[in-house]
C-alpha cells in the first residue's frame, strides 16, 4: 500500500472509529445501531491489520479512543 493509500485508509479508519464510538454513547455497546456500525468497521480494522497500520496512527489522523 502506498503512502498516500496508508494515510487515506487511517484515516477513514479514524472516522469510523468516532462514528461508532458517538453511537455507542447514547445507546449502548449492544444497541442495534452500535453492532451495525461496528460490523462496518470490523473490514476497515482487518485492512489496518493487514497493513500495519496501528493505534497511534489511528490516533494521529484523530481517532478518540476511550479512555481505559
């Protein structure tokens, strides 16, 4: 994958990320809405896998992961 490639796809990653993370908060980690939005990303994840794209890169291009 090329650079331009690894960027576009971390953070079109990154977006989802959020996407999910501001469903889950008003309905729940196992609200329909939430297990769709995650089976979306579950294909971005895989890919980022793939290419070794990791959670301080996703960070980088602004994924808000919760704090643990």
């Amino acid at each position: 994958m090329g650079e331009g490639r690894f960027e576009q796809h971390a953070a079109r990653t990154a977006t989802a990320i959020n996407e999910l993370l501001a469903v889950q908060e008003p309905h729940g980690v196992g609200s329909p809405q939430a297990l769709t939005a995650g089976a979306a990303l579950q294909p971005l994840i895989e890919r980022c896998r793939h290419v070794g794209i990791t959670t301080d890169d996703l960070r980088r291009h602004g994924a808000q992961f919760p704090e643990s």
